[in-house]
C-alpha cells in the first residue's frame, strides 16, 4: 500500500515536470523542469529496484547533461523572431513528426507489455551485471540505434553554436591556407634612422 502512493506521488510529479518542460515559454525554467523530471524518475527507479539506473540518472543526467543543457541554453542567443519566420512553411512537417509519434505511442500502449521477468537480475548476478547482459544481447540494436541519435544531436549541437553572426570575427584556416607569400609579407626599404611611412 505505501509503495503504491509512493509510486503515484513520484509518477504525478513526473508527468507534470514533463508538461512543464514543454509548455514552459522561458527555456531555463524547462531545463529545470527537466531536472524535476530526472529526479523523480530516480525515484521510480529505486521502487523497481533498480539503483544503478537510478545512480545512473542522478548523476549523468541530473549533474551533467541537463546542467550543460542549461549553459549552452543560457549561452545561445537564440533570435526567436527569426525562428518565427519559416513556422508556417515547417508546419505540415511539424504535424507528420506530431501524428507519426501519436501513432507509435498507440502502438505502444495497444499491444507490447514489458515482460517483467527478463529484467529480473538472476541469482548471484548483481543489478549492473543483468542489465549489462540484457544492454548488450538482447537490446543491443536500440542501443546501437540510440548512440546513433546522440551521436546525431551532438553534431547539431555543434552547428548550432558555430552559426555565422555579424560582427564576429572567425577564422578562415583554408584561405589563410590558401594565401601567398606575396599576399602576407611585404618587404619594405628602410633609410637608416627612418621608419616606415607606410599605412
């Protein structure tokens, strides 16, 4: 009975960290949310008896991902007019992602349950070493496929924050590659005790 109000005390405060993320205008306040999400997932965890996936989302994506996602969030200038622009030309798209999801999601809820006995640790095998089996046999191809989808939003990450800006000087390294000898040094005859009037 109490690992039951537990279990929905810890369940209601995710689902309403998670509405915040996505309905919160301010993008600090979501990162925080996100943060509210983590830490009672953890929770739901450890009723599972899951403490290495708990341990797991403490200290990985509470102390790191969610923490550097605030920074580069409150690094980015990110000009919202300018996203608002091109809304209605990504809207149909926007809604084919929206109703492709909806459709998985009913997919999911309609006909596949978790079967509770395959994550049960065997004995003499502690809770990190069955789910290392589990990762790395059985669930190797999501695995895979979701390194793959990090690996993708890493890249973006990086292009997001090496967009052009005015005003901001950047390297060129392939025209300072490119340039000649003439192009960058000048020889310039001095007259003893003068100096160069040259601009």
């Amino acid at each position: 009975m109490v690992a039951d109000l537990v279990f929905y005390f810890f369940s209601a405060i995710v689902v309403g960290a998670a509405l915040g993320v996505i309905v919160s205008r301010n993008q600090v306040h979501s990162v925080l949310f996100l943060i509210l999400a983590f830490f009672n997932t953890a929770g739901l965890f450890v009723l599972l008896q899951a403490e290495f996936l708990a341990a797991l989302l403490v200290i990985v994506y509470m102390g790191a991902v969610a923490v550097l996602f605030l920074f580069v969030v409150m690094m980015l200038d990110v000009d919202y007019e300018e996203l608002r622009k091109g809304f209605m030309q990504h809207l149909p798209m926007g809604l084919f992602v929206g109703a492709l999801i909806l459709v998985e999601f009913a997919f999911i809820l309609g006909g596949i349950h978790v079967d509770g006995q395959a994550l049960a640790p065997a004995a003499g095998i502690s809770n990190t070493q069955a789910i290392g089996q589990l990762l790395y046999t059985r669930y190797l191809l999501p695995f895979e496929i979701a390194s793959l989808i990090l690996l993708v939003a890493l890249i973006g990450a990086v292009v997001l924050t090496l967009r052009k800006r005015t005003g901001v000087k950047r390297q060129n390294i392939p025209a300072q590659i490119a340039r000649k000898r003439e192009e960058a040094v000048e020889m310039v005859k001095v007259a003893s005790g003068q100096g160069a009037n040259k601009p």
